[in-house]
C-alpha cells in the first residue's frame, strides 16, 4: 500500500487519496505553523527565566525578579524573526516544490524542525543562547511542509479550495503544541528542554513515514506523465488496429472541458455549469492561468497581491507576537487576568483554526474571488477596530477574531493565487508574494519597540493598523479594474 500511495492522483482510489491526504494532514496540524504558537512557549520561557538576564532587578533567582520591557522584547524577536522568515521562506520552498517536488520539501522541512527542537534541548540564554538560531529554524522549516501540501489539493478538483481550506486549518492548528507545552509544564514541572526532547521524535516519525508514501515529482508533472502514457498506449493501440494517422490520440481539452495542466478555464467551466468556478477564473477580466511563470510575476494582479499580502501579515504577526503585551497594559489586576486570557487564547487558538475551515472553506469554494476578498476586508476591519478598544474584557471578543482573521486570510490569498494564476504555479506565486510579505512583516519588531519603549501603550499601532485594514478595502477592486482596463 505504501509503495503506491506516491503515485496517487485523482483517478485514484478514495481510499488512497485519503490516506495521503490524512498524513498531509497529520504533519501539518504537528509541525507545519508550531511558530504561531509562539504565545504558549513564551509563557514557559517567561517561567524559566530565559533572558531574565536582562532585567535589572534579576539577581539570578528567578522568583525574585519582574519580567522588563527589554526581556519582553528579546522574547517578541524570536517570534518576529521566526515569524518573517516563515513568509520569506514561502518562495523558496515554492520553487524547492516546483524543482524537486514535495517529497524534498516534506523531508527538508522536518530535518529544519528536527534541528531547531534539538538546539532548544541545549539552549540556556546565559551559557549557549541559540534560543533566536533555534526558533528560526523551526519556522524556515514550517513553510517547506505548508508549501507542499498545497501540492495536494488538486486530488479532489472540484473541491480544491476547500482542502486548500482545510490544509491551513490543520496549519493553524499546530499551535496546539506550543500549549501543550505549557499546560505540561506548569502542571507537571518538565522544563522545555525535555519537551523539545520528546517532540523531536515526532518530525522524525513523519520524515520517515514521508520517504515511502510522497510522491517525488509536482502533481501536474506526475498527471501529465500519467496522460501521456496514457496517450502512447492509446497510440499504439490505434496503429495496432490499423487507425489513421490523423486520428486524435485523445479529445480536445474543449470536449474534455479540462485543461492539461488539470484546471478548469472559465470557458469550460460555464458549460460544465459550474458557475462558481466560472466566476473565479474571470475575476480579473481574462485569466492568467495559461501565461509563463515570468508574465504572471510582472502582472498587476501579482504586484497588488504582493502589497496585501505584506501588510495582512505586518498586522497578524504584530499582534501575534504582541497579545500578552497587549493585554498586560490593560490589566489592572497585576498580569492575573492576562495570564487566564493568554492561556484561554493559546488553548483557543489551534481549535479556532479548526473551526473556522468549515465557514472559510464553504466561502471561497462557493463565492466568487471577490467576495470572498470583500469578507475577509470586513471581518479584519472589525477585528482592527476591536484592537483599538481599551477594555480589557472588549479583547475577549478581539483575541478569538484574530483567530478567524488569520484563517480567513491565509485562505483567501492561497485561493486567489489558484484561481488567478493556476495550480501548476501556484506554490511559486503564493510564495512570491509571501517572501516580500516576510521582509516587511520584520517591521512589527520597530512596531514593538515604538509600542513598549517609546509609547508605552499600543493605542498608535493599533491606529496605523486600523487604517491599514481599512485601504485593504482597495484590493479587489484595484486589481479587477487595472486589469481589466489594461486588457481593453
């Protein structure tokens, strides 16, 4: 069974797309986004005093000193550093995927995860601080496995946003561990070091399942191999049977209604009835899924993704990073209430993003592209607005909507790179536009600084936030506008 769940495709059979689709599922909800759990592991951090150094009134003894602004900010820049070069990483893990196809991605992803655990096992701020070296590496290691599972998505067609859907869901989810790391420690005592010693046998159980069951080539080179065999046997068959030479090898993609490279155009899609599908692929006037790599990367609609792409995540790995901060600043109880909150939070998190695939995914697999653009802006300016409000029992409310906006976004961006630019280059474009995205999401540790040193309090940012959220309003209707002039 192994041995042919890395030739699986979509005329395979349910049961073993399911089972590739299950392990897809599997390493990511364990190791594909475990840096966004970032707010579970700083809590344990905080409790052992990593960077307590830092703190005037630290004397060595844990118990007896105050966590300060500048260990706050040391602790913000592992998740900030972690965190961009989570989406810069998204490129070259695209173009890993398009060149050596998701079996290297899967397997370079978990030896990066692997690598950083390890460091965390011999990590100590004061002797051998590879804390920053160490988080980094998990989060480079992140995207590779993101990245390719997108490469699945494409074994159901006619639900492929949904499983895209579904793939950052289980993504989502992997904060879950970060919180399981908290709860053991401050319930049973175990230090991170021998947490990380146990998880890393997890990544490593996963690579090793991985290089029997992943495919090693992209699926729409493995589908076209498989059709092209196809057609020789077909081929052979018809010289056998004494057929003409003009006789067609296979139908028309017109009479398929299916293009080679297994994406429907809008053409087809309206006489296949699917109008959903019709309406996506002429979101922007005439589709892109047919141009080369390089005509996609110059477009308008590219260039507009990119510009969206950078400040949704600025603003989600921002506050992110910043929540327990936040949330200290507001409370009056002395961090008792922000430390029941936070805890709520990192438990809500991972099960949030669980249940946010069913309303994302039903969203974007059946509206067009544009509405689902519109929501998501509505849902984040709500949130942006939330964020604003001093109460601290108003950010109840703020800290589970980052959750459905984090979602939602991830979504929609991976939906509108597959609708308007196709599947095959999917993993490149979506990663193109997240490696710009993670060098200006580096910004949100200046964002910190200004917030925690210069202000001390976060009322500014979460301004210039809120206005961003309200220009995200321009996006679909820049791009379908400029396109569509353009083109006539």
């Amino acid at each position: 069974m192994l041995l042919h769940l890395n030739q699986v495709d979509e005329d395979s059979s349910h049961a073993a797309r399911f089972a590739i689709l299950f392990y897809i599922m599997v390493s990511l909800t364990l190791c594909g986004g475990t840096v966004f759990g970032f707010a579970g592991l700083k809590t344990v951090l905080l409790d052992e005093s990593v960077y307590a150094e830092l703190c005037s009134d630290f004397n060595g003894d844990g118990a007896t000193y105050t966590p300060c602004n500048a260990q706050m900010l040391r602790l913000d820049l592992m998740f900030t550093l972690a965190s961009s070069l989570f989406s810069a990483y998204l490129l070259p893990a695209g173009l890993l995927l398009r060149s050596m196809g998701p079996r290297a991605c899967f397997l370079l992803g978990f030896a990066l995860v692997i690598i950083g655990s390890g460091l965390f096992v011999v990590a100590n701020s004061r002797t051998f601080d590879v804390y920053i070296v160490a988080f980094v590496l998990i989060g480079t290691g992140n995207p590779l496995l993101y990245i390719a599972a997108f490469n699945f998505s494409k074994l159901y067609p006619s639900s492929s946003n949904l499983l895209l859907s579904i793939f950052i869901g289980c993504f989502g989810f992997s904060a879950i561990v970060f919180y399981l790391f908290d709860e053991v420690h401050f319930i049973y005592g175990l230090t991170s070091q021998q947490l990380f010693r146990a998880f890393v046998f997890l990544p490593a159980s996963l690579a090793l399942i991985g290089m029997f069951v992943l495919p090693k080539d992209v699926y729409h080179v493995m589908r076209q191999r498989k059709l092209s065999a196809a057609s020789n046997a077909v081929a052979e068959s018809d010289v056998a049977d004494g057929a003409s030479e003009k006789t067609p090898l296979l139908e028309s993609n017109e009479q398929n209604g299916v293009a080679w490279d297994g994406n429907s155009t809008a053409t087809t899609a309206v006489a296949a009835g699917d109008t959903n599908k019709a309406k996506n692929t002429s979101f922007i006037g005439v589709p892109l899924k047919d141009a080369s790599l390089s005509r996609q990367l110059r477009s308008a609609p590219f260039f507009a993704q990119m510009a969206f792409f950078s400040w949704g995540m600025l603003h989600l790995n921002f506050y992110l990073g910043t929540i327990y901060d936040q949330l200290l600043l507001l409370d009056d109880t002395g961090g008792a209430l922000a430390d029941v909150m936070i805890d709520v939070f990192s438990l809500s998190y991972p099960f949030g993003c669980l249940a946010s695939i069913l309303p994302v995914g039903l969203l974007v697999r059946n509206c067009s592209v544009s509405t689902s653009l519109y929501t998501y802006c509505a849902v984040n300016l709500i949130f942006s607005s939330m964020a604003l409000l001093p109460n601290l029992s108003a950010q109840w409310i703020t800290i589970h909507m980052f959750i459905l906006v984090r979602v939602a976004f991830f979504t929609v961006m991976s939906t509108y790179s597959a609708n308007v630019f196709g599947f095959a280059n999917l993993s490149t474009m979506f990663g193109a536009a997240g490696c710009v995205a993670g060098m200006v999401s580096l910004g949100s540790s200046g964002l910190n600084y200004v917030a925690l040193t210069v202000q001390d309090d976060f009322t500014l940012v979460n301004g210039f936030m809120l206005a961003g959220a309200v220009l995200n309003f321009t996006f679909p209707y820049t791009v379908k506008v400029f396109w569509e002039n353009k083109q006539h």
